[in-house]
C-alpha cells in the first residue's frame, strides 16, 4: 500500500539517522514559533470576475437594465441593496454569522488596456500601472522578505501555476497535491540513497515523498494498489496537472499546512474569463470558489477563527451583457472575504453607481478604491505589519488611506 | 583543467554512448567555428519559409473572430480550431527537432550556447502564431550569431518582430512623427518598454551607468522599428522621432531618421565596458557556477572588450581557464539541460521523437518540462530564467523531475539498457559509488535507469 511504503521510508530515513533531521520540515528550525498566529489565505481568480453578477447591487435602478436575467434567477439577498450570486448559495450560512464579506467596486491601478496578462501581472506584483512589467517579485514574497522570522514553511503556494504573487528572493515553500510521487517502495529507498550526500537533493526528494505520502493518504481515504507499478506514474501526474487539482484538495492541503506552521497559503482558480453564455460558465467557476472556501472551513477547524481568506481578480467585467450572453473585460470588481477573522456580513464599498455617465469611460463599474488599501489594512489588522512598509515595499506607491476595519 | 567528459557534461548536452566526447579545447572551439551541422539534420524553418502557413492561419483566425453570424460562426470556430491544433503540432515537431539536437548533436556547447541567448534575449509571444515563432526566432535571431560578435546577435534580436512584438516597440510611435501628427486624435507616443529592457537586459545591467533621461532618448531613437505580416522586419521613417537623441553622453541621429542611427547605437551599447561585465558575469554563472571565481570573470571581460565583444574569443577564454573545470562546486541542470542530457545518454533515436505523434511528444517531453518548473518558450518575464539551483529544486519540480526518469525513457524507447551499463554511461567514470549500487540493486530496468538519472550526480553539470 502506498502510504504504507512512505512511512517505511520515512522510518528507514530514520534508522539512517541523517536525511530526516537535515530536513528542513524536520529541523527544529521549523518548528521555532512562528511569527504570527493569524492565518491568511490568498486566492487568486484569474480570467477577470464579474463583480456585478457575483455581489449584485440589485437595488440599483439601473441593474435591471444592464442584467436582466440576474433578477430572477435565485439571488441571495445580502443587505437589501446587494444580492448574492446563487452559486455561492452555500456560503449563505457564513454571511449569517459574520465569516463571508465582499468590498466592491474596486480595482488595481491598472486601467484601459484590460490584458489577462498584464492585469494579473500588476494584481500579483502589487504595482502601480507606471511600474507595471518592471516589479519582478510578488507582493507575498516582498512582505515575507521583510517579515524577522518568517521561514521556508510560513507561506506555502499550492498548485502547479507559477504565481508572481509568491516569487522571489524570500523562501516559500510550494507544492501541488497533483504533484504526489508514485515509487515502488524500493526506489523510494534508493532514491534517499543516491540523494544522500547532496543536502539541496536529500531535503527535497524527503520532502517531496513526505508531502506525497500525507497527500495520498488523506485525499484518496484509501490506497491504490502499488505493486512496484511506476510506469503510469508520471501519466498520472500529467492528467492530473492538465486537469488541475481539485479545489477542494487544494485547500485541504493548504488546511494541513495552516493548522501546523504555515501561516499564509496561495493559490489561484481559473475560469472567469466569462465572454459568453456567462449564465453556464460563472456557475462553474463560483463552485471552485465555494468549495475551496467551505473545505478551509471545515478542515481548519479551530484555526478558521483565526483565519482571513480573500479572492481577488485581475479586473472586473462590462457593465453591459454583450452579445453573446457574456461580458467583456472591464476595470472595477469585487473581492470575497471569509474566515473566522473578517469582520463580515457587509458589503464594503463607496458605491459609484451605475447610471451611464458614473461608469468608467461609460461602460465599466467605475473604482472607487484601490483594492491594494483592502489587502494592506488586511496585512496590517492580521499580522500588525508596518503601514510604512505596506506603503514603501510591499505595495509601492499605495496610500493605504482611512482602515475599511475588514479583519476583526 | 580539460577533461573529455567533463567537458560534455558542464559545456556540452552530456555523455553520450554513440558520440565520442570532444578532444581538447581547441577541438571545441574549431566546432562552435565550423559549419552547423546539427541544424541541418535536424532543421527547423525559417519566418520566410512559414509565413504561407502562418497567413493561412490567420485568414481561419480573423474569420472566427470576425464572422456575426451564427452559423457561419460555428463552422468558422471548427476551422479555426482546426487550424490551432496544425500550428500546435508544427509547434510540437520543432520542439522535437531541438531536443533532438541535444540529443544526437556532435556539437554540444553550441546547442547549449543558443539556449543561454535565447534567454538572454527572452522573447515570447502573446497569441498562437507569435507563439509558434518563438522558437524560429531564435533559430534566425540568436542561433547563427552565438560564436560571432554580441553586437550581431544583439542587432539582430533587438529588431526581429518577435522582440518587437513581446516589448511592445510595434506600438511605439514618436511624438512629433509625421504618423503622429497625421492623427493626432488617436493619441499615440512613445513606449519605452523596450528601451529600458535593452540597457537593463542586454547590455549594461540591472544598477548600470543609464538614467531614466538615456531610457527615454533611446526609446526615442528606436522609433521607427516595425514589422509587417508581409514583409518581416521593416523600419518606418514616418513613425521615428525626428531630431538627434543623446544616450549616455552621445548624439545619435539627425533630421531624416535611419536605421543607421539605432545599429549605431547598438553597437556602443555592445562595446560598453558595463556590457562585458554584465554579459560575461551571467556566462560564467550558467555555465560554470552560481558564484563564480572573481579572477574566471576578470579575465574574461579583459577578453571581451579587447576584442570588441567577440563571443569565440570570450569562450576560448573561459575554456582555458583552470576555474572553469573546478567540478566541486557544480550547477544544477536546468529542466531542458536535464531532458536532453537524459535522452543523450539514452541514445535516443529520431524515430522516437519524429516519428511518434505529436500528442507524445506533448506527453513525454513538452507537459513534463512545464512540471519542472520550465515551461517551454514561456520564461516568467523579459529577464528569463532563474539560475539558482535553489529555484529547480524544490520538492514539486524535484518531483515532477524523478517522475519522469522513471517512466519516460521507457515509454520513449520500450527497451532499455541495463542499468549497471548505464551508470558509466551517463556518469562517467566519476560515477559515485551509491549510484552504482542503486542502479544494481533497483527492481527493474526502468527504476534502475530512472535511478541514474535522478542522481544529483547526473542533475548537476
């Protein structure tokens, strides 16, 4: 069984004495406090969300006309003036006790070219336009560089995208479920042999195998047969990383990793690039988010209280549905905010409105805010970093301005 | 100082059972002098010869988009499609042809070469057709000027439409050109994006002797630099700037805007001394150590600007200096350096990777590569790829890394050798002693190949 050939492993590196306690997740290095009990977890949505189809100012005189068909398709109402996406209606219960929020109508400092690439560029490297393409290392890492303490397992990014967000000269660790190793158990102890005196090799093939037993154990409940069988091993990697992993495995692993040392986890979700029939393809997007958020809550257990989830998106979509049934790229959107952490049930926003002549060049959700000042008072109520540093090093340019009071 | 098999593993693609290492370092440069015959075997087009193809695309693109009715549209979607998948496996079949390079090439440091330029001079498309030039671009942009002069090479990077296209100088327009001023209401300047890339990437360096005013003049100066679907590379006097610009403390250019004025610059920007120290500091990290010894650059650049930036002469330096072969500290192989020194030591044949579908060309070498960490022709930023070891292997792409040792060759080849062969084979006779014992003790013959392969022994160069 496969989970049981990794703990031979493991025991046997044990026996040997050496690879385990050079391991960085073994050393008591790791273990040493951490430097925040706080808990944030960063989702990235890439395609552009619809802010207006997902947190919905229904009680705007002019919605109607820009989104009919949103009015009677199972809405949840939220405060009398916005209504919730139906395919979030499993997140209803959180927004009844506090842990889901939304801040709406804002905006990266990107404006009017509306590129997939450059809008995620500018979102994970938390820029000002001017310096758009010039930032190489993202937000997370350029907080994590300046955090005293922090270490390889504080931030952890989840999946097989290359995330911006998480690059650069500050150590985080990474792994994707999908990415599981399948060895016979005898390569496995081979492998820590030919490994062994390389300490850059030994560390992460012992924590690549370590990260593959726990993932195979907890996500498949039970074990494949594995009789020595690796021909379909890197098949099986590849279908699943085509595929992607599943959100929900992806935030159970990052639930693991949180209740331990592991104090920010990041990952992103595809699927919101939403041009045509968005009616068939927001839903299947929105379930991505839903079930990510609802498996952090169930596995975070106790920890969820200290925990602050936030989904953002490179840029919001139209205000007008396009010919197709969809919408096209826009500027100013929403951000999901849930956790233990948040102080939720409203939807945070200077709402711009949107009659025609409050839209932005007449045709996007006008942003009123730069969502970079919602991530920084975050930072700052999770974890008490610095406003100079927010406003100096890990958002340059931004001025983080009044506290919108989103983390409890 | 020279080894054979030293030599292969750390400038070359690695050992190989069928080709005998290189004899001495004379013997290596004489090949990066002579005639390039990896290219010719295995031969990749260029823009000229697919430019048919890529118009016939992009008839089936516009069609698609363009097409309002919904019918039509549907069976304007299926052609397009269509086409994609052609261009997605014309992309597949080259990408064959270049590992097989590495692979089967008696030329290894030339192949190696080119894949240090190509980053170097990082250009990436946005769509399917820029997409599938990338690798033709560098194919007619940096693969004939690697022993030649870097001002060459840089010429010929800096205005291929590829460059043009990813840091967006197609767009550029001067201020007071005549195109300018003929529609003033569409509002179009300046783009500094490839200006500023050129001084920080190419030549002087991140932290180099320019100022945000030299950044400016020059993207002034390049104005001008444009290409057409029809005729490639081509330079528009009425977009360029009129007037001279100033960069770095001299005047280029003068009323009538010409082509002249930027390879002049080009050339000056070449010759800097910042230039040959950024250039030749980056060489000796890829190729020798991620902390090189300080005299192996020193003398190198010494090199570099006494022949006017004559990349043969910089190697010939490199290669004849004791620090380059001090195998303590060694390099981690980056994804492709590990795949195609894989398949080298393998003995791979063209059949296996010509004639396959392209789909298994997908799954056995391109997808894998992106598992790694090193997507193909899609390097994180204009800057490239990361040299330090630390960034290749962390436990997922370390993973993703063994995973492929121990399937892949099997699936490629279906018969293979055994494995206690294969250690020499791949090794050398350096092979240590633990990976000896793994490759005998293994279960079977793919575990024992994947084993060898897997080795830090073999992942380092």
């Amino acid at each position: 069984m496969k989970s049981r050939s990794r703990r031979n492993f493991l025991s046997n590196g044990l026996a040997l004495g050496c690879s385990l306690a050079a391991s960085p997740l073994f050393t008591p290095m790791t273990f040493a406090s951490a430097p925040w009990e706080n808990r944030l977890v960063v989702i990235i949505l890439r395609g552009g969300m619809d802010g207006l189809d997902v947190v919905r100012p229904v009680g705007a005189p002019e919605f109607a006309d820009l989104r009919a068909h949103a009015l009677d398709d199972g809405g949840h109402d939220l405060d009398g003036f916005f209504a919730l996406h139906p395919a979030l209606g499993g997140l209803m219960p959180l927004w009844q006790e506090g842990d889901l929020g939304f801040v709406h109508a804002v905006s990266t400092p990107y404006r009017d070219k509306r590129s997939h690439f450059d809008g995620q560029d500018i979102l994970e490297a938390g820029s000002g336009e001017a310096s758009a393409g010039r930032i190489r290392d993202g937000w997370l890492n350029r907080l994590l560089q300046n955090v005293p303490g922090a270490h390889a397992e504080t931030a952890y990014a989840i999946g097989r995208a290359d995330m911006l967000l998480t690059r650069g000269a500050a150590r985080i660790a990474d792994w994707s479920p999908d990415a599981a190793l399948s060895l016979s158990p005898q390569a496995e102890r081979l492998l820590e042999t030919v490994m062994h005196d390389d300490p850059l090799f030994r560390d992460a093939v012992t924590e690549a195998l370590t990260l593959s037993a726990a993932d195979v154990a907890e996500a498949n409940g039970q074990d494949e047969s594995d009789d020595g069988d690796t021909m379909g091993g890197m098949q099986n990697m590849m279908q699943k990383a085509r595929s992607g992993a599943r959100p929900e495995t992806i935030a159970s692993f990052a639930a693991k990793r949180l209740r331990g040392d592991t104090r920010i986890a990041a990952f992103s979700l595809n699927g919101f690039d939403t041009h045509a029939r968005q009616r068939a393809g927001l839903p299947r997007a929105l379930d991505q988010l839903q079930k990510a958020i609802l498996t952090l809550k169930q596995e975070l257990g106790p920890v969820w209280g200290k925990t602050a989830v936030v989904a953002m998106t490179e840029f919001g979509r139209t205000a007008r549905v396009n010919g197709s049934g969809g919408t096209d790229h826009g500027t100013a959107g929403a951000m999901v905010l849930a956790g233990g952490a948040v102080r939720g049930g409203r939807v945070v926003s200077d709402w711009p409105g949107l009659d025609e002549a409050a839209l932005y060049n007449r045709r996007d959700l006008l942003p009123t805010r730069d969502l970079r000042a919602h991530t920084g008072w975050m930072l700052r109520g999770l974890f008490g970093v610095e406003a100079q540093l927010l406003e100096s090093t890990v958002f340059p340019g931004l001025d983080l301005g009044g506290n919108p009071g989103l983390i409890l | 100082m020279f080894d054979p098999e030293h030599a292969e593993i750390r400038f070359g693609c690695g050992l190989s059972p069928r080709i005998a290492p290189v004899a001495s370092v004379p013997d290596m440069l004489a090949r990066l002098k002579g005639p390039d015959t990896a290219a010719r075997r295995f031969d990749i087009p260029s823009l000229e010869a697919f430019r048919p193809e890529a118009l016939k695309f992009k008839a089936l693109q516009d069609a698609f988009y363009f097409t309002k009715n919904p019918a039509e549209k549907a069976e304007a979607k299926k052609a397009f499609q269509a086409g994609s998948k052609v261009m997605r496996h014309q992309a597949y079949r080259w990408f064959g042809q270049m590992i097989l390079r590495r692979a089967l090439g008696e030329d290894g440091m030339r192949e190696r070469l080119m894949a240090f330029w190509a980053d170097h001079f990082t250009a990436q498309g946005r769509d399917i057709i820029s997409r599938t030039v990338q690798i033709i671009y560098v194919e007619e942009a940096i693969r004939p000027h690697v022993s030649g002069r870097f001002a060459d090479m840089l010429k010929a990077a800096i205005t291929h439409p590829l460059m043009l296209i990813y840091l967006d100088q197609h767009r550029s327009i001067g201020p007071n050109s005549r195109a300018a001023k003929r529609k003033p209401e569409k509002k179009r300047g300046l783009n500094e994006n490839l200006a500023r890339e050129l001084l920080e990437l190419h030549t002087l360096g991140v932290g180099g002797p320019y100022t945000q005013d030299d950044v400016r003049q020059l993207a002034e100066l390049l104005t001008g630099l444009r290409f057409t679907v029809e005729d490639g590379f081509v330079f528009v006097p009425a977009r360029a700037e009129p007037g001279a610009e100033t960069i770095l403390g001299k005047s280029y250019g003068g009323d009538t805007p010409a082509l002249s004025d930027i390879h002049a610059v080009l050339e000056d920007l070449a010759a800097h001394p910042a230039t040959a120290r950024h250039l030749v500091q980056k060489l000796a990290v890829h190729f020798v150590s991620d902390t090189p010894d300080p005299a192996l650059v020193d003398a190198m650049t010494a090199r570099y600007r006494d022949t006017g930036g004559d990349l043969h002469e910089v190697y010939a330096e490199m290669l004849n200096h004791p620090a380059a072969w001090d195998f303590t500290r060694r390099n981690v192989k980056q994804p492709i350096d590990f795949m195609g020194s894989s398949l080298r030591a393998l003995d791979i044949s063209p059949r296996h990777v010509q004639r396959v579908r392209p789909g298994k060309i997908l799954v056995n070498l391109v997808t894998p590569l992106t598992l790694m960490g090193q997507q193909w022709a899609r390097a994180p930023g204009p800057d490239g790829w990361p040299e330090e070891d630390a960034q290749w292997i962390t436990p997922q792409r370390l993973a993703a890394r063994l995973q492929w040792a121990m399937d892949v060759p099997f699936r490629l080849r279906r018969v293979l050798p055994d494995p206690r062969d294969f250690v020499g084979t791949a090794l050398g006779r350096d092979a240590p002693e633990a990976v000896r014992f793994a490759a005998s003790a293994a279960e079977n013959r793919a575990e024992g190949v994947g084993l060898v392969l897997a080795s830090p022994a073999f992942q380092r160069m």
